[in-house]
C-alpha cells in the first residue's frame, strides 16, 4: 500500500476531533510544501518572512496569542530556526484563520479559505469579501497548489 493510501485510510477511521487536528497537520505540510518546499531555513520578503511556512511577525505574534488562549505555550521568534517550533506556529496560526474564517460566517472553510486568510493575510482576505478572485494571482495559484496537494493526500 503506498503511502497516501495509508494517510487517507488512517483519517477515515479517525473519531471527528482528531481527524480534524490530522487534517490540520496534513494542511501545515501542504503549505510548507507550497511558501519554501519544506526548507526550514528559508527566509523570504526580504528577512521578514521566516521558515518552512514563511511567517511573518504579525503571523507569529497572532499564534502565540491563539496558543495562550487554548492553553499552549508561547514560542519566542527567536527560536523560529527550529522546525518543530515552526511547525507548531504554523498549525497554530492555521487553527487561528479557520476560527476567524468560521466567526466571519464561514461554516466550513475550505483548506484554499484557510490558505488565503494565512497566505494573503486574514484582513486582506476579509476586505475582499472573502472573494478568492480578487486576491493577486500569485495568491490565488498558491492557495490552488494548496487545495490540489490537499485533495491528493487525504482523498
């Protein structure tokens, strides 16, 4: 059996709160995949962006808040060099844009609104009515690899 079959198989026997935490991790590692393709040393947007999943400061900043408020514990910025801390703000500022995604009326965002609101950045997405055709191209591109490679793995 390969291994996407095995990934998709495991998710479906899964209780539905764990299979949604999964689906988060398999998320964090479709975008890694699509900001630096998985370089845990990649810094872009001129040194403001940093890691695998390309965060920004702000990006940082809002996953340590959504950590403290679902009793996890904060990571410094300073630590971004390692990959599990990356990882870990990564699935928390994920786990933050779907929240902002669904208490924006959103019931059930899709992985590419989820994308978008970390990728374009959620007041960006909000300001365009949640319009995935009035993000940039390049945006809209990566929020599709996204979804395709999504798709892919838990189908």
């Amino acid at each position: 059996m390969n291994h996407i079959a095995s990934l998709a198989m495991t998710l479906a026997a899964m209780n539905p709160a764990d299979r949604e935490k999964a689906e988060m991790v398999v998320l964090s590692n479709c975008v890694a995949s699509v900001e630096s393709g998985m370089d845990y040393k990649a810094i872009g947007d001129g040194g403001k962006a940093v890691g695998a999943w390309q965060m920004h400061l702000v990006a940082w900043i809002t996953a340590n808040q959504w950590r403290t408020a679902n009793g996890l514990a904060t990571i410094k910025r300073s630590e971004w060099k390692h990959p599990e801390n990356q990882r870990a703000m990564a699935i928390s500022y994920l786990n933050w844009c779907k929240e902002q995604l669904q208490k924006n009326g959103i019931k059930e965002p899709s992985v590419e609104q989820i994308y978008m609101a970390y990728g374009w950045g959620f007041s960006n997405f909000k300001d365009s009515g949640f319009d995935m055709e009035k993000a940039p191209a390049h945006k809209r591109d990566a929020a599709q690899r996204v979804g395709n490679i999504f798709k892919e793995l838990t189908k």
